[in-house]
C-alpha cells in the first residue's frame, strides 16, 4: 500500500462520518486553542511587566518599613521605626549609589481657576525624574531642598496639565494641592501607563510637603539606584548595615528589581501551570473523542480490514493506516484550535487594545506536536486491534 492510497483511505474514512469527525476534532482544537491563547496572554504580560521594569533601568533597589516575619500575631510589628527623608539622605551618601529617592503616594484635590481634579499626588525626592527615566516637557523638576527645606513647587502630569490648563503655558502658574499653594515649575512628558498605574495624571510635589499634606511621619518607601560597580547583593548589604546602625534594628524590607522578576516568574509560572491544567482537560477530552471514534472504527470497518488483509496488506500497514487516521484527525483539530486562537486574539485586541499579547512562532509549532502526540497516543490501542484481526475473521464479520 502506497502513502499516497494510505491517505485517501483515511480521508474518505473521516469524512464519511462528517458530524462525529468534526465532533472530536472540535475537542483537539479547544485545548489547543486554550493552551496557546493564554500563553500568549502570559507571555506578553511577562514581556509588559519586563519592559516597566527595564525604563527604570536594571539597578534598582526599594526599601520599605516594615519587616515580613513568620509568627506572633500575623508578622504585626510593633515599634517599627518609620523611614525618614534622613535615612533616604544617608543612603545617598553611600560609595555607588547614584540617586536615593524619598516617596510618600497619595491622593487630594489639584485646583486652578474654579478647576479642580481629584488624582494622585507623589511626593519625592529632587532625583526621582533622573532616577526613573522621566522626560520633561516644560520646566524643570522638582530642585533640591534649600537649608533643609524645599521650596513650595509642583510638577504636573501630562494629562493633568491638560484638564487644568488646555493648551495654556502653565509654568509660574499658581495650584492649590490639598489646599496648600504650590507653583508650576515643569510639566512631564506624555509616559502612559505604567503597571496599570497612569502616571500622567499625577502631581509630583516635594516629598517633605507631602509629609505635611497627608500628615505622615515617615516614608512609604526609598528608591535606590546604583551604579555598575556594585552588585544587588553588595548593594543590599551596604544598604542593611546602615538602616540597622541607624534604627537599632532591621525593621526594614529590601527588594531588588531581580527579587521582583523572580516573585513575577513565579506567579507566572503557576499561571501557566493553570493553563496546562485548563487545556489538559480539553485536550483529554478530544483525546478520548478519539480513542472512542477509532475504536468504533475498527469495529465497524472490520470487513475492510479483512479486505486488506485478503488483498496483501501486512498488518503493519493496517497499524499505520489507523495511526495515520488518528493523526490526521488530531492535526486537522490542532490546526482548527490555531485558527480558533487566532481569532480570539483578533477579538481581544479589539475589545481590549491595551491587553498585552506575544505569540511566538515555537508555541504555535508545540502546539500542532501535542495535538498530534494526543492523536498518536490515542490511536494506539485501536490501531494495534485492527492490526491484529485475522482476514478470515474479519470477513465473516459482515
């Protein structure tokens, strides 16, 4: 039996039951498509996450107050010594470090002219737009503090400007933020969203106003950058070394930009074991599909069999003929389940333009290599049975 009479056999088999075929294949192609749709989805939030992460650079270290710890009543802290604008000037003194940035986050109303919106207001430090990559548009950022106190400036977001200013140069204009006066020294260049987080609509004032605005008495956080002479690890210990001399104690938690790509592949490692688990059970389903419409098969064409058996074909060639059927039926599900992912991906940018999706060329190949593993798996079994049927047997079965 040649290739060529070995698939129009299975051809013609499939599509004489048309309605059970496209039944079964339908079950290949919704785990295929399931597998390969919300692996695009986790593969282009991984690559969103990494370039966020990449505009701040690769050097990058957050100290926050408070420490995790196991036990007690939830890891509650008590006397935990808040960090300081004090603290964030020591750790800018130390060998490497390029900017240390004070950050208080918070919201109030930003008014001008009868005009007011309420949005987010970010305290912090003179370095925080050298620090974080952040263009200008107008002006300049916040200046650095002036015998220990900085001067009453606000910078705006872009859409902020925008609401309260139109297309009017804003610069040396007067807001009220929280009811405090501050003037417009610069304005930021459109940036988007960053991690969900709009960052155009934002007012950037001095971190040490922002103390008195939201009546903190400490930092929320310290953003640390460093320079390509040390490490994260150094970096880190230079760090503790002096939080601890200067709070008695590590009430403090370190993270680095690593730590955090590694707390995000692990999230997405357990998002893409759910995948795999969602996907599994539809592609177990198209495979019982399969096993079930071959086994039915093999029965029903036994005459066939015994007809080709009769004729000369050895019971190899039967093995591979039902094998081939298998494999055609699953491939033919595998690239349905592409087809169907596809527009589904089509559907979701449409719906939802800002979704970030990466589709790589090696998992739409994977995919068609595991639907056509499930057909191989699956055929086995009937194959084998049509396989070892006797001619004479198999013709007296009609």
């Amino acid at each position: 039996m040649q290739l060529r009479d070995g698939l129009r056999l299975s051809g013609s088999a499939l599509l004489s039951r048309p309605l059970r075929s496209l039944l079964t294949l339908l079950g290949v192609a919704i785990g295929i498509a399931a597998m390969a749709l919300l692996t695009a989805i986790g593969d282009g939030l991984r690559g969103y996450v990494q370039d966020n992460f990449a505009q701040f650079g690769t050097r990058n270290l957050t100290i926050r107050p408070g420490m995790t710890r196991t036990g007690g009543l939830g890891g509650v802290l008590s006397n935990v010594r808040p960090l300081t604008i004090a603290d964030a000037d020591a750790l800018r003194r130390l060998a490497h470090v390029e900017a240390a940035v004070p950050i208080i986050q918070g919201n109030g109303d930003i008014q001008f002219a009868g005009l007011t919106r309420y949005t987010g207001v970010l305290g912090c430090g003179h370095q925080m737009a050298t620090a974080w990559r952040l263009p200008l548009a107008l002006g300049q950022f916040l200046p650095e503090p002036r015998d220990g106190r900085s001067p009453p400036y606000v910078v705006l977001g872009h859409t902020l400007r925008q609401e309260l200013f139109g297309a009017a140069n804003p610069l040396g204009q007067t807001v009220r933020v929280g009811g405090t006066r501050f003037r417009v020294i610069g304005v930021m260049a459109r940036q988007g969203q960053l991690l969900g987080f709009d960052i155009d609509d934002i007012a950037y004032v001095p971190v040490d106003w922002a103390e008195s605005l939201f009546n903190r008495d400490g930092l929320a956080k310290i953003n640390l950058v460093f320079s390509a002479g040390s490490g994260a690890a150094q970096m880190s210990e230079r760090v503790r070394q002096l939080l601890i001399e200067r709070h008695g104690e590590e009430d403090f938690n370190l993270t680095t930009q690593d730590d955090m790509l590694c707390s995000l592949d692990r999230i997405l490692a357990m998002f893409s074991v759910a995948v795999a688990a969602l996907g599994g059970i539809s592609l177990l389903v198209g495979a019982v599909g399969i096993l079930t419409i071959m086994t039915t098969a093999v029965a029903e064409r036994a005459a066939e069999i015994g007809l080709l058996r009769a004729v000369g074909a050895t019971s190899r060639q039967v093995l591979a003929l039902f094998l081939g059927e298998a494999l055609l039926l699953s491939l033919l599900g595998g690239l349905a389940g592409l087809l169907l992912m596809g527009t589904l991906l089509g559907a979701l940018q449409l719906a939802l333009p800002g979704l970030p999706l990466a589709v790589q060329p090696g998992g739409l190949l994977l995919a068609l290599l595991l639907a056509a593993l499930v057909g191989v798996l699956s055929g086995i079994a009937p194959a084998r049975r049509a396989a070892r049927l006797q001619p004479v047997e198999a013709l007296h079965s009609e």
